[in-house]
C-alpha cells in the first residue's frame, strides 16, 4: 500500500531493471535488515544493492535507478537540459512537501473540518500541478513528454490514495472542468503496464484507510 514504495518499483520497472521485492512487517517492530539499511529514517522503501549498500527516500532511489541503470531501450527518467531537470525536481519536491500532506489530511485528519480544508488544499495544489503540466509536457502525454519520467511517477504513485479519498469523500479532486490535463494524464499513466500492475485495487486501499482511520480515532468518518 506504501505509495512511496510504488514510486521506487515504477522507477526500476520502467528502466527495466529486474529486482526481488522483500517485504517488511512493522508489527511488533521494526526489523533489524530495514532498521541496519535505513538507520536516519528508519522507514521504507530501501534498496538494497548486490554490494550491501543501501538507497534510502523514494526520490533518491528514482534518480538512483536512472542514472546507475541507463538503457537505449528505455527513456531516460529526467531530461537531458539542465534547466527542465531542475524543473522536474523542482515540482516533485512541490509534490511531496504540499500536494501529498494535503491529500493525506484529507483522508486522515481527525475532524470532518479538517478534512475539508485538507482537500482544498489538495484541489490547489493540483490547480498548480495542471500549470505544470502544461508548460513541461510540450504537449506530449507526459510530465516528461514522450514517455513517463520522475515527475510522473512522484505524482503517479498517489493514484490510488486519490482515487481512495474521492470514494470516501464522495467529492472529486481529480475535475475535468478545473484540471482536464490532470484527469487525462492520470487515465493514460494508470494505464501503462509497467505501473498498471503495481497499483492496488480502490476498494483495496479504501479498506486500508478505514483501518486508519480506525486506528488514529478520525471523527465522522465514513
């Protein structure tokens, strides 16, 4: 369910690179391989190299991946110029440090209030994202143009949350009418089969968030 975790398999699965998917359990604790790997943030996703070393922070892994695994078969997940790829970084950071803590509020904040005003602050933060969107695709299907880059994924890999907030919440956040690219680029995306297989079932992760909800004593919850 970790989205986080699916935005590193994107990474490896769209550069074609083969991996063992190892699973952690944090109940009772944490183990002492995730906990030795991890030790700073003591939390998923890691990857684990031949050597023993270890990629830590979805973000880092991506770039990790495209970089230490350059295919011709497959596009590059930043582009060539400079300036785009500062760009890229630029809204993937916007991604995690607003778009995300909003959508997460807007499912888990503990009053009914609360949660209104997270989704709010999500539909803005998507507002943002449409202009984005728009200036760095060039029209193409993509953050990145052609094919799906870092962008795509930081952004992509929360589908399933926000598609999880919108059944619960009965209230769109993805709107054709205020973002068209958006709503469009998250049909096409979902649909790629390097991603398609890794996104969990909606009824699947709306189960995990009323657990929850549950566990954190969210107020009115449906």
């Amino acid at each position: 369910m970790s989205p986080f975790t699916m935005r590193a398999r994107m990474a490896l699965e769209l550069r074609g690179v083969a991996y063992e998917l190892l699973e952690e359990s944090f109940e009772p604790r944490k183990s002492d391989r995730l906990l030795a790997a991890n030790p700073v943030y003591k939390k998923i996703p890691v990857l684990l190299l031949p050597d023993g070393r270890a990629v830590c922070e979805s973000g880092v892994i991506a770039q990790y991946v495209d970089e230490a695994w350059p295919a011709a078969s497959a596009a590059p997940l930043l582009p060539e110029d400079p300036y785009q790829r500062a760009m890229h970084r630029f809204w993937t950071a916007f991604v995690d440090d607003r778009f995300w803590p909003a959508l997460d509020g807007a499912s888990l904040a503990p009053t009914p209030e609360a949660r209104a005003e997270a989704a709010a602050e999500a539909r803005a933060a998507l507002r943002h994202l449409e202009e984005a969107f728009a200036a760095l695709s060039n029209g193409g299907a993509f953050f990145s143009g052609a094919a799906p880059g870092l962008l795509d994924i930081a952004l992509g890999c929360f589908l399933p949350a926000l598609r999880a907030c919108e059944r619960l919440s009965g209230a769109l956040l993805l709107d054709e009418a205020a973002t068209p690219l958006l709503k469009k680029w998250s049909e096409r995306f979902a649909g790629i089969h390097a991603v398609e297989a890794l996104l969990p079932e909606t009824d699947e992760v709306v189960g995990f968030t009323r657990f929850l909800q549950a566990k954190f004593g969210v107020a009115g919850a449906n």
